[in-house]
C-alpha cells in the first residue's frame, strides 16, 4: 500500500486530498479550496497560486485513478461543479456520501448540485456504511460521523477504511480529531496500521476549549487499542501557528505507544509551509 498526500493544509491550500495505490488507483477527496479571510485578509497571491497549481494537479492525477472517494460536500473535499476540475468525476467509479440522509442542508444542496451534473456520466454508488472489494482490495465506508464534535452543526462525513495484503488504512476526513465516543469506537474496531485524520480546529473562535480533554482522552484510547503506527493529523490542526508543538505534545503521547504522529509535509519529507495560518507573513514579507 502506497500512500500519497497530493494537497494538504500543511503544505499547501485547504485540502485532504490523498492517492491511496493498492492493486487499484484510489483518489479521496480530490479538492482544493481556499479561506476567503483569515486575519481579515484576503488569500495572498502565494496561496492563490497554489490553489491553481495544486487544482491542474489533480486533474493530472485522476487521468487513471480507478475509484474515487467524495466523504463530505464541503468544496476542499468535493470538487465544486462550477471549477474546471469538477471534471475528473466524469467517466469514473464514485463512491460518495449520501446526500439525503445525515446530512445538513447546506451539504445536501452542494451534494444534489453535484450529482445531477455527474448523474450521466459516471458510475455513482452511494457509500455509507457500505463495503467493496475490488481485486484485492477491501474497502469499506463507515456508518455517518459527525463533521467534529457530537452533533455538530456541520453535519456528517464518511469514514474510509482500505485493506490491501497485510497492511490497512483508516481516513478520517473531516472528524477534526476523534472527539464522539461512536467515531473511537468505529476506528478501534478498524484496528488499522495507518491513520490519516483532520485535526481539530484549535485555531477557530467557535472551538471550545473543553473540547481539548475529549480530543487527547481519546487520542489516548484509541493508542492503547489499536496497532496504528502513524497517524498523520492535518488539514484543520495545521490552520494553527503552534501546530509543530501540537504535534510535538502527542508525540510525547505516541511514544509510549510506538506512535507517531506526522503533518502530510512531514510523511512526505518537505517543508511545513501553513500558507493560511501563515498569511499575515506572507502579506508582511512578500507583499510586493
């Protein structure tokens, strides 16, 4: 099983975009978006090209991508059908989240726009709590989880789980940590290998700070129950300035364990660039 991160907060713009090579070409989540304000400023032309560049990148990925995975409706995970690479849904397999049930309304909206302009030109399976296999390789889709915390506001997501040979992959889009009791559960039972997970959101004025006790509770449950080696935690934690020290703090966690915790830049060996979090630098020192 190879893993490739192809966008991530870390090292580029709003993304979880990953390429998952079994025996099959997986693309999940392969979208890129951008936030229209933070610090009340606008995205810096740095940033703005690389949402341009990481975008024609994954139009170039998904030539022979065999499956695609679309966990949610937000537009840095499923691509918007007013963009070019809307596109690369066309002519493919799709498993997608349901968008009629678990779903809030502005993802059911994002998620029936999507589908009626793909409906005619691709193979669409509905993937909730649903399992494939496709040559050797198992696939399942996990039951609805919660977009963050227990009912959030946010609505749900897919869960991925891929099994190739003898190694096993749990991705976690947008479950911002593991903070309900259902999602620790599911992932446990997984017992997977390997862990990619959207951070929480340590940064945003809406995060509660007792939600932290929940977050590395769990963390720590899910080490002491699982044979997971790495766990690659990125995408919402990586909007934070301290991440390197959050990731630091739960490698001291994940060292009793045999652990390790990993931004995508880091498993990929490049720089940690934080582009959003970074952005009040970028306008001070390239503002030319």
């Amino acid at each position: 099983m190879i893993i490739l991160p192809i966008a991530y907060d870390s090292f580029s713009t709003r993304s979880m975009a990953t390429i998952i090579k079994t025996d099959i070409k997986i693309f999940i989540d392969p979208s890129v978006a951008i936030a229209p304000y933070r610090y009340n400023l606008k995205p810096h032309r740095i940033e703005l090209e690389e949402l341009k560049n990481k975008k024609k990148e994954i139009i170039e990925l998904s030539k022979d991508v065999d499956l695609i995975i679309i966990t949610h409706y937000h537009w840095d995970h499923c691509p918007n059908p007013k963009e070019e690479h809307f596109k690369i849904l066309y002519n493919k397999k799709l498993i997608i989240k349901d968008f009629n049930n678990y779903i809030n309304n502005s993802q059911r909206r994002r998620g029936k726009m999507a589908y009626e302009k793909i409906k005619n030109k691709s193979e669409i399976i509905i993937g909730d709590n649903k399992s494939f296999k496709f040559n050797n390789t198992y696939i399942e889709i996990s039951p609805p989880l919660f977009h963050g915390i227990e009912n959030s506001a946010l609505g749900y997501v897919i869960g991925t789980y891929v099994e190739y040979k003898n190694k096993s992959l749990f991705f976690g889009s947008d479950i911002q940590g593991i903070l309900t009791d259902f999602t620790l559960n599911y992932i446990i039972e997984k017992n997977p290998d390997y862990i990619i997970l959207s951070g929480p959101p340590f940064y945003h004025v809406k995060w509660d700070i007792s939600y932290n006790e929940i977050f590395y509770k769990n963390i720590e449950k899910l080490l002491e129950n699982t044979k997971v080696s790495k766990i690659i935690i990125d995408h919402h934690m990586a909007r934070s300035l301290n991440y390197k020290e959050i990731l630091d703090n739960l490698n001291e966690i994940g060292k009793n364990y045999g652990t390790e915790f990993l931004s995508a830049a880091d498993y990929l060996n490049i720089k940690n660039v934080q582009l959003e979090a970074n952005r009040e630098l970028l306008y001070k020192y390239y503002n030319e």
